[in-house]
C-alpha cells in the first residue's frame, strides 16, 4: 500500500512539475531546474527546522549530541538509499536511467527531506490540545503549549 501512495505522490509531483500553468510542456531541463529548485527550497526548510532545534535544546548538551550524530547518520543513510534506488548513479546515470534522472533524483531526495523535516518538527511544534496520550513516550521531545 505504501508503495501505491508513493508512486502515487510521485505521478502527482512529476506532473505539476511537468506542465507550465497554461498547459504548454517544459523541457527536461526545465523540469530539473524546478525540481532541484524545489530541493533547495526543502534542504533550506531542513536547516532552518534544525536550527531552531538546537536553539530550543542548546541547554542540553547530551541532546544536541544525539542529534547531530542522528542527523549525521540519517543524511548517510539518505545518501544511501538515493545510491540503493539509482545503483548506476556514478556509472553512466544517463543511459541508464535517460534524460529525466536529475528530475527523478531531486524529486526522491526531496521526498526523503520532507520526511525528515515532518520527523524533526516533532522538536519544536507547538501543541493546541490536552495531554495527548501518547505524550508519555515523547522522550526527548518537550511539548510547547499555546
């Protein structure tokens, strides 16, 4: 089923990216100026979320350890699973993948930033609500209330 939402969310993505508002087609250079564009904008999020992070936390010397080295070890990781879903990246990536690779590249690195800008905000969003109930096994993550 996850697979179906992403492919799904990718469809969706590619063909916004791909149509110019009066319908005309773009190129695939222009579709990989807009999706590295948009990766910018993302990566850009993803550093500002983070910042705010450390500012929030900056007392507590053994969470912002952990931090870092999780976001240390999940950009890895990011890195790694782009290389697992284009394995002939470094080898000749146009034939193997043609012309539109760079817009499906940024396309999957951005998807993988959205993620982990929704898992990071978990650190400084705001809560409108009660006690929620799982907010006993929030660990680390202390609750800001309006």
């Amino acid at each position: 089923m996850k697979n179906v939402v992403v492919i799904v969310l990718y469809f969706c993505i590619y063909t916004s990216i791909g149509y110019t508002q009066n319908g005309h087609g773009k190129t695939t250079h222009e579709m990989h100026v807009d999706a590295d564009d948009e990766y910018t904008k993302v990566d850009k999020e993803l550093n500002e979320v983070y910042a705010q992070i450390i500012d929030r936390y900056k007392s507590d010397s053994v969470f912002i350890q952990k931090l870092k080295l999780a976001q240390r070890q999940w950009i890895a990781s990011r890195d790694a699973d782009m290389l697992m879903l284009f394995p002939y990246k470094e080898n000749d990536a146009q034939r193997n993948y043609g012309s539109i690779f760079p817009v499906c590249y940024s396309l999957n690195v951005t998807s993988l930033t959205k993620e982990r800008i929704k898992f990071l905000r978990r650190w400084i969003e705001t809560i409108d609500d009660g006690v929620s109930p799982i907010e006993v096994c929030n660990g680390s993550i202390i609750p800001v209330r309006k």
